[in-house]
C-alpha cells in the first residue's frame, strides 16, 4: 500500500515551493530594474541627440518623422506638453500647436465646399501656401500627428481611409460601408452616377439612391445635372480633382 507523505515531507514541499516563488520574483524584479535603467540611459541619450541636431529635427520634415519614432520606442511623447524639456529645448509643442490652428481654419474655409472631408494631400498642400513664408517643409506625417492633438476638442476631426486615400474628417459625421464605397468609387473621376454605383458595387436602385441621397444631405456631394445625356453627376470635392485652394484665402 503507497504511504502518504508525512507533515515533514508537506513541509518541505511547501518550502521548496515558496523558495522558487522568491527566486521568480527576485529574478522578474532584476529584469524590470534592467530595463528601467536601459531606459533611462536610451531616454539621456535621446536628450543628448536631440540637443545634438535640433535644427534638422525642426526644418528637416523626415528627420522630425525619425525622431519621433525614436520618442516612441521609449514612451516618450515631446507633444504631451507645452512645458518641459522638450518644448524648451525644440519648441514642438508650439510648432503642432500653431500647425492644428492652421488645419482647423482650412478645415473651416473649405467646409462649404466639401462638407467637411477634404483629402490629407490637398490639405497639406493648403496648409504649406499658407505657410510658404515660414521657417521649414510640412509633411504629411506633421499633418497627422497634429490632427492626432485635435481629437481632444471632441468636434469629429480624425482620419480616415477610403480606398487608397486618406481623408480629414472635420464633422461628427459616421460614414458606413455603403458611403464608403460610393466615396472608393468616386475616385477615379471625381464623381459618380446612380447607374455607375447599381452596375459596379451591384446595387439596387434604391440602395444607391438612398446613400447618395445621405452623402448630398452631410454636404459631402454636390449635383451637376448639366450634361447630354441627362444623368445626373454627383460630384465629391474631398476626392475629386477640382481643388478646394478657391474656398481658402492664402
């Protein structure tokens, strides 16, 4: 018959337990101070680089877009604040700042137009006229990471993708599949017709009407119904190639 372990043998299980329990802990304890300290010393360094090369980080658009990777590798965000270290010694802050006013005026200006979506390379190219005069090249990734600041004003500016594009969305509306695919469409020439959207996405008659109705209603299409062969255009600024750069004043 198989004897039972006795309370000595339960005991020193119990030990040999806890002390492998301690040696875990001990040994999770030196991996998290490990990378605390590699941390810290990656985060001095990246003071000492930017230090190094603040005037690329400031003018040079690429060089800013590998910085802040670098920033985020390490946790570090130099657009948390307007005070500290980074706004002092870069003044990023206060450039994403004056960038986010700048896109919230276009944005604005162009709103009638397009009914507030506008295509990120249009609204780059609108924020770089009017910046033509100041200090460095804006880029896309700026645009973003200044739109990115704006979602605290909880007025609807995010980016979305339709197809290959990247829209700016400056109104709390919700687009669903449906819109998403007249706007997909509507790429290639700047417009649609209710027969293009029933013979290519296979719709209903009333399905296309009913979306594109929606999409007239948000402001985000406008009607040309000046053509020969009678069909009515339903025309989309924010992915068409007629500009918006006539609604701003530069």
């Amino acid at each position: 018959m198989r004897r039972r372990p006795g309370i000595g043998g339960l005991q020193t299980h119990a030990a040999a337990r806890d002390q492998f329990r301690l040696l875990g802990e001990n040994v999770a304890k030196i991996r998290t101070d490990l990378m605390k300290e590699q941390l810290a010393t990656f985060r001095s360094q990246l003071e000492d680089f930017a230090r190094k090369h603040k005037n690329d980080i400031r003018k040079n658009p690429a060089f800013r877009s590998q910085f802040h990777e670098m920033c985020a590798k390490v946790g570090v965000d130099p657009l948390a604040s307007n005070k500290g270290f980074w706004a002092e010694l870069l003044g990023i802050g206060d450039f994403y700042y004056e960038l986010g006013v700048q896109i919230v005026d276009i944005c604005l200006a162009t709103r009638a137009h397009n009914g507030g979506l506008i295509n990120l390379q249009e609204l780059c190219h609108l924020l770089r006229q009017r910046r033509k005069s100041d200090r460095g090249v804006v880029s896309e990734d700026d645009c973003l990471r200044a739109i990115s600041k704006l979602k605290v004003l909880g007025s609807g500016f995010e980016v979305i993708s339709v197809g290959k594009r990247k829209l700016v969305r400056s109104v709390p509306t919700e687009l669903n599949k449906d819109h998403n695919e007249i706007l997909e469409l509507a790429q290639a020439q700047g417009f649609v017709t209710v027969d293009e959207v029933e013979r290519r996405l296979s719709w209903s008659s009333g399905r296309a009407i009913d979306a594109l109705d929606t999409l007239l209603d948000e402001g985000l299409a406008m009607i040309d119904d000046g053509h020969r062969d009678g069909r009515r255009r339903y025309w989309f600024p924010c992915v068409s190639p007629i500009s918006s750069s006539t609604a701003v004043d530069t």
